[in-house]
C-alpha cells in the first residue's frame, strides 16, 4: 500500500508553501456525508490542524463556498476582498494574495485546496496550481479507494476468522490462498503453514 493520505497531503501542502512561495497552504477533505470539509493538511506558517477552520461546513467561509459552488476563487488583492472575512489579520501578516481551488473527480467534490501568499501570484503560478489541483484529487480519490478496500478485506476476514465453520480459498492451481481458524484446526496445520501449499500437501507451482 502506499503511504496514508494525511502524509501525502502534508507533503503536497509543504510543496507549494516551498515551491509557489506561498505563506501557508491547506488541504482539506470532504467527508462521507458530503457537508463538512476537514482539514488534512496545513504547512507553513500554520501547521496546526485544529481551530475554527478545522471542519468548514460546506457554505461557510471562502473555503466551504469554495466546495458549495465548485468554483476556484482567485485573488491578487485580498485586502478588501469580500471573500476574505478577517481583513485585520490579512493586513497584519501582509498577505497579498489568495488561490482556493475545489478538488474534484468526475462529478464529485472531494475536497479543497487554498494557499495565502505575501506576494502576487502570476498567471503561470496559477496555471500550475491547477495541474497540482487536478492531482491532488486523484490521489485523494485514489487513496480513498485503496483504504475502503483495506477495511472491507479487514471486515471479511474478522467474519471468516469468528464463523465456526472451517473455510478456506484456492488458486488456479489448488493451491491454499487463505484458510480461516476453524479450517486449519480441521486441517490439523497452522493456516500459515498451509498457505501458499496444494490442497495434497505439496508445494505449489510458484514455489516449485
């Protein structure tokens, strides 16, 4: 498997906060419901993870309108940008500039991206965002794929390890690919020394 999504996401934010300049950058996620962004990853000058923007209902502040209208908000002049609620602690830090944009999949939302930086961002900058946008997404997407089915062969194998009815499955070549508790005791073998073995007991052709 590859490494966990939160590891992932800090070291895309810690990518644009080095390379993009920005001032800090955040990711977050949208969750199975669909009605709260959580925050994922924040590199920079904030690398905190909790506080009022650690679950952004969808609609609520530049980053939940952000995932509410699905549309990347994009600004050189955030001093005085309605979109930009505390116009005293953007003047205070000297931030400039602001690109938010949606993580999506298809038709499906699945989460959003924004960096505050304290200088102008440009045209190729905001290009470049957008390729890394479109990445981010996928990985996300991806890394959601690969640990619900993680967690659903977890599940199946709980069940399969508490029936009391011996189990076991085979390859093409009758070989032993997994044998529950109860089917080893029957076997009269620990199922790890029955894996990867034909059901007579002889090596299969892999390890031939």
């Amino acid at each position: 498997r590859g490494e966990p999504l939160d590891i992932m996401l800090a070291e895309c934010a810690r990518a644009l906060v080095d390379h993009l300049h920005a001032a800090f950058a955040r990711i977050w996620t949208i969750n199975d419901a669909g009605t709260v962004l959580e925050l994922a990853a924040s590199e920079g000058m904030y690398t905190h993870r909790d506080g009022p923007h650690s679950r952004v209902h969808v609609g609520k502040f530049k980053i939940g309108r952000i995932a509410e209208e699905r549309k990347s908000h994009l600004t050189n002049s955030v001093a005085g940008d309605p979109m930009v609620g505390d116009q005293a602690w953007a003047v205070r830090e000297g931030m400039v500039s602001f690109a938010g944009y949606p993580l999506i999949v298809g038709e499906r939302l699945v989460g959003v991206m924004a960096m505050f930086a304290r200088a102008p961002l440009s045209h190729a900058t905001l290009d470049a965002m957008e390729a890394v946008a479109h990445g981010i997404a996928l990985g996300i997407d991806r890394r959601r794929a690969e640990e619900a089915l993680v967690a659903s062969k977890t599940e199946v194998t709980r069940i399969l390890e508490s029936i009391t009815d011996g189990f076991a499955s085979l390859d093409l070549n009758f070989c032993y690919r997994y044998v529950n508790r109860e089917g080893a005791r029957m076997l009269g073998r620990p199922a790890k020394d029955l894996i990867g073995r034909g059901i007579v007991d002889a090596p299969c052709l892999s390890e031939a």
